[in-house]
C-alpha cells in the first residue's frame, strides 16, 4: 500500500514540478520587462552613467536577488567591457533553461544599443524591446495557463491510472 501511494505522490510531484517550470517562464520574462523599463526611467530622468546605473539597479530590492544583473553588474565594474558583460550574464541565462532562445537573443540585443547611443537612442531601445518582451510574454502566459493545468492533470491521472494498474 505504501508503494501505491509512493508512486502516486511520485506522479503528482512530476506534474507539479512541470507545472512549475512551464509557469517560470512568463515570470522571468516580465523580470526584463521591469528591469529595461527601470532602465529606460533612468535613463530618461536622471542620465545616470552606465557603471552607476548598474549599481543602482543591483542594489534596489527588486532586483537584488536578479542573478542576470548581477552577473552583469559584477563583471561590468570588474573592468570587462558593457557588451562582454552582458553576453556572459545571457550564457548563464542560456544554461539555466528558464528562457526560450528568441527571449535569450532579444536579451542579448538590448545590449547593442545600450550604453553606446545619445539619450533618444537609448530610450527607443528599451521602448522597442520592452514591446517586443510584452509580446513574448503574452504568448508565454497563455502557454503556460494551458501546458499548467495540462500537467498537473496528467501528473495525478497518471498517478491513479498507475495505482489502479497495480491493483
């Protein structure tokens, strides 16, 4: 009977873990969302410099447990140049696997324009990667509302069905 109830929990786990991951996705997305729209803030009221921007939005509790821009703040003020920084911080980003790679490459593209061009520059750079982010995450958020519930459900049926066929 333990056994039973063994692979049902184990069942239930799986589709809940699945679950889980499907649902990262949209969250993460949204994480760059607030942070170019942080950016584009700056940008547009106060004209901080790069390096200083950086540090600021390292330090703000909404981004302080944001692993990318540390990563990017990190090697940024270590002397590594803006672009190699943030191509470090996309690579860790690619190996975690919470992004699909059209999110990775609109990341790393931000970094083309940011930092380099006047003020109007770099305001339409966040204004035209924050559309294009606000659109992946649409399509992320539904995927994830249907692919969630899908887990789950199947996570528990296969757990039952599994049960039943041990019986």
């Amino acid at each position: 009977m333990i056994g039973l109830l063994l692979i049902l929990a184990i069942c239930v786990w799986t589709g809940a873990y699945y679950s889980a991951r499907v649902r990262r996705r949209p969250r993460e997305i949204n994480r760059f969302i607030r942070l170019f729209t942080a950016i584009q803030s700056e940008i547009e009221f106060a004209l901080r410099p790069t390096d200083a921007l950086l540090n600021k939005l390292a330090a703000q509790n909404e981004f302080s447990d944001f692993r990318f821009l540390q990563t990017v703040n990190r090697l940024f003020q270590s002397g590594e140049s803006l672009q190699y920084a943030w191509e470090q911080a996309a690579e860790e980003l690619q190996n975690s696997g919470a992004l699909q790679q059209e999110e990775i490459t609109l990341i790393r593209s931000f970094c083309s324009a940011f930092g380099n061009t006047d003020r109007a520059g770099q305001r339409a750079n966040c204004t035209y990667f924050i559309a294009q982010l606000e659109t992946v995450e649409a399509t992320a958020l539904s995927a994830s509302r249907k692919k969630g519930g899908l887990y789950r459900t199947l996570g528990v049926l296969g757990g039952i069905f599994l049960v039943i066929l041990f019986l």
